[in-house]
C-alpha cells in the first residue's frame, strides 16, 4: 500500500489519535441503547492491539448516527465503551465530550497502552463542517493519526480529514489502520486484476446508485447479475410493464447505455427471467418516517415479463437463481453489492439467500475470492449465517460504493505517503 500503516509506525509513549467507525446499530431497550451488531468495533480489535502493545496511548473518536450538531442522549458513544471493554478485556476510559480541557486532562493523564474513547465527535456541527479551528481542538491531544474508519473516509470531516492535516503540518504521522488497509486491499487491489471469470452481482433499489459501479466494472468483469429493485427499472427500459415495482422512471436511457455497453465489450449482463411479486396494502401503522406501512398480499412467482398492474417486484424467482448459481459456481473472483429483493422480509428473502448461498459455496469448495461490498448485502449473509463462509466482508456502506466506483476517499488522500 502507498500509505503509511501502523506496522510502520512506532508509537511507544505517543498520544495516538485513531479515527473508527463504531456507527454501530442501535435498540432502544429500556431506558438503555443496545448494540445490536458489534461488527464494526470487533474489526478494530487488531489495530487497537497492535497499538497498545507498542505502548501507545490511544484516544479514539468516532461519529454515531447524524445528530447534526445536538447532544442527542440516544447517540451517545458510551455503551460503545463498555462493550469495547468487555472485547479488550481492558479498562478503556470514556469521557463525555471530545474536545476540551477534560478531554485534554485525560488524554494526558494515559498511560502507555491505556485508551480512551471520546464522545460522538458530531455532537459539534464543526465536525461535518470539517471546521479548521474544531480540527485543532482535535488535534490537541495527538502525537500520530490512525484512521481505521473506512466506512467514514468518504466524508471529509474534521476527525476524518482535517485533524490529519493539522498533525502532518505539525510533523506527526498520519497512518491506516490493519482494518483501513484490509478494505483498501480488497476493494481495491484484488480487484485490480481479478482472477477470471469475475463476476459481479448487483442489487438493490436503485440503478442510479449503481451506474458509476457498473460503468467502472464493465471494463473487468465477465459477468454481471443484476437484482433487487434495480432491475425492474432495466425491465422498464426493454419496453415491459413494471407495476407497482420501484422504478426509476427518468433512468431508462442509463439502462439502455450499461445494456449497449455490456455488449459492446462483450460482457454476460443477466436481468432477472422470473420474479416474486406480490399485491402492495397501505396500512393505518406509519413507519419511523410518518408514511404509511405496506402490507405485501399474496405473494407469487411470476415468469410474465411484464408486471401484474396492482403487484410489485421484490424477489428474483427460482429459474433466475438457478442460472445465477450456476454462473457464480464457475467463478474465481466474486463482488456482491446489494440484495436481490426485499429480504427482510422472509417471503421475498429466497433470492437473496440462495444468491449468498452460491457465493459462500464457490468460496469454500472451488477457492473462489468472494468479497461482499458492504452494507445491505453483508446484513443478508449474516442472517443467512453465511458471513464466515466469503473471503471478506466490508465495514462500509456508502464508503464502500464510493470506493468501488473509482473515488479517491478524502479520509485515504489525507494518510501520510510510505
Ligand atoms: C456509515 O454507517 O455508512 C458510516 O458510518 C458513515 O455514516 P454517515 O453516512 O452518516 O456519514
Ligand atoms: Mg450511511
């Protein structure tokens, strides 16, 4: 890696500042907020070990949620530290704010492997301000940078961006972390040049969140499998009736454009040839958005390429697993990216979990390298109990799309060069 990573650090007595995503789900039980998946804090456990062992002394900082500038108690970071505790096996510190002269009391007060984790840093508006001035008051309490928050690095935000230019000008060093260097490595690097067949299965509402991923992917991959809603707006764009499926409606011709150039280039581009559909309800409930919820009625396979009027699309149907499994099954390098359908719900799950089935068998009988583009797709393998079964899963979301779209991520270009 062109970076400077913690291996190449030496940070023994040092007041490390390191950046993490620990943006983690949360569950209103009680009068308490429980961590419902702690994935994104076990994946800083090495970086933070590695750390201590050299007789670091590390202040963490970390966004949860959007509180957009307000001490909002349900973002609090604080159960975070108990249960970082708990997987260190350490006292780790927390303190209630994340400048300031407590925060700076603190911070000088650790000793060499102590830790202390710092309040949500967007409890400031100064922090997705990337403010100059909140980026010093940051940096106040730091030798060296880390930033291990991939899932972050494509905002450019004060504690991911701004504080690491404020430590380089000061001379310290600004490094990846182990997590940091393994998401570059594999959304990056291995698919630099895949091992062939690549194939590459999209899904997910929208074609427009996906077109820079297709466009840039259409240069290496051998096959492309799309699914999810997007699909239903390729269907619209071949001139068939979509229902009540999501479309995009104004994004046909973006369709048509990937369709043109899959062939052009000669890359296998598979649409769905039969679907789960089913009659959409309105519900007197209103979901945590005020609309109201949708009951799904009579659930179906449907072969028509064209939508029943009063039913909607939300699962590729068998014929289309069946093609799409055998397609995965020959391949040697594998990028998930979005669900097939609505797989929260178990009725419109099938797709989905057949499609992480396929991915985790080429993985673990044919040596395949699956990896899983973040987000909606690694929330399906993990309830389909298949998450240790690929090569690697990502930590981010809309970082991960980013990435893989060919963005230059502002947390990255801010880490010192080797
Ligand atoms: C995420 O969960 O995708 C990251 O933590 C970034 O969060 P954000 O989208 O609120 O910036
Ligand atoms: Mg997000």
């Amino acid at each position: 890696m062109a970076k400077l990573t913690v291996r190449d650090l030496n940070v023994h007595g040092k007041r490390v500042f390191v950046r993490v995503d620990y943006n983690v789900p949360l569950e209103e039980q009680g009068d308490q907020m429980v961590i419902t998946d702690e994935t994104r804090i076990k994946e800083t456990l090495a970086t933070l070990r590695l750390l201590m062992e050299q007789g670091g002394r590390l202040i963490l900082a970390a966004h949860l949620g959007r509180p957009k500038g307000k001490r909002e108690p349900t973002m609090s970071l604080r159960p975070v530290a108990a249960r970082l505790a708990d997987r260190l096996g350490c006292n780790v510190n927390f303190v209630d704010d994340c400048i300031g002269e407590k925060v700076e009391a603190l911070a000088n007060a650790l000793p060499p492997g102590g830790i202390l984790l710092l309040e949500n840093v967007r409890y400031y508006d100064e922090e997705a301000a990337n403010d100059p001035v909140f980026a010093e008051k940051l940096a106040k309490v730091a030798d060296v940078y880390v930033n291990d928050a991939f899932g972050a690095a494509h905002r450019a935000h004060a504690s991911t961006e701004g504080v690491a230019r404020v430590i380089a000008r000061r001379g310290g060093k600004c490094a990846a972390g182990l997590l940091m260097e393994r998401e570059l490595k594999f959304l990056g690097d291995e698919l630099e040049k895949p091992a062939h067949p690549f194939v590459v299965i999209l899904g997910g509402a929208k074609v427009s969140d996906k077109i820079k991923v297709i466009d840039r992917l259409l240069e290496k991959a051998d096959s492309i499998l799309v699914g999810g809603a997007m699909a239903y707006t390729f269907r619209l764009a071949q001139g068939f009736k979509t229902g009540k499926s999501l479309v995009e409606a104004d994004k046909t011709d973006v369709a048509r454009s990937a369709l043109a150039k899959a062939e052009a280039k000669n890359v296998q581009f598979l649409l769905p040839v039969d679907d789960v559909v089913a009659v959409p309800v309105k519900t007197e409930k209103l979901d945590k958005k005020g609309k109201p919820v949708i009951e799904w009625q009579s659930p179906r396979t449907s072969s028509d390429m064209n939508c029943p009027d009063d039913a909607a699309g939300l699962d590729i149907g068998p014929a289309t697993v069946k093609s799409y499994a055998e397609v995965i099954a020959k391949a040697k390098t594998i990028l998930w990216n979005g669900p097939m359908g609505l797989f929260e719900d178990r009725r419109f799950a099938a797709g989905t979990n057949a499609v992480a089935q396929a991915v985790a068998d080429a993985t673990q009988q044919h040596g395949a390298k699956s990896i899983i583009g973040g987000g909606d797709s690694v929330k399906a393998l993990n309830q389909a109990r298949l998450g240790d079964k690929v090569t690697f899963m990502s930590t981010g979301g809309g970082a991960s799309l980013e990435f893989l779209e060919g963005a230059v991520l502002p947390g990255v270009a801010a880490l010192s060069d080797k």
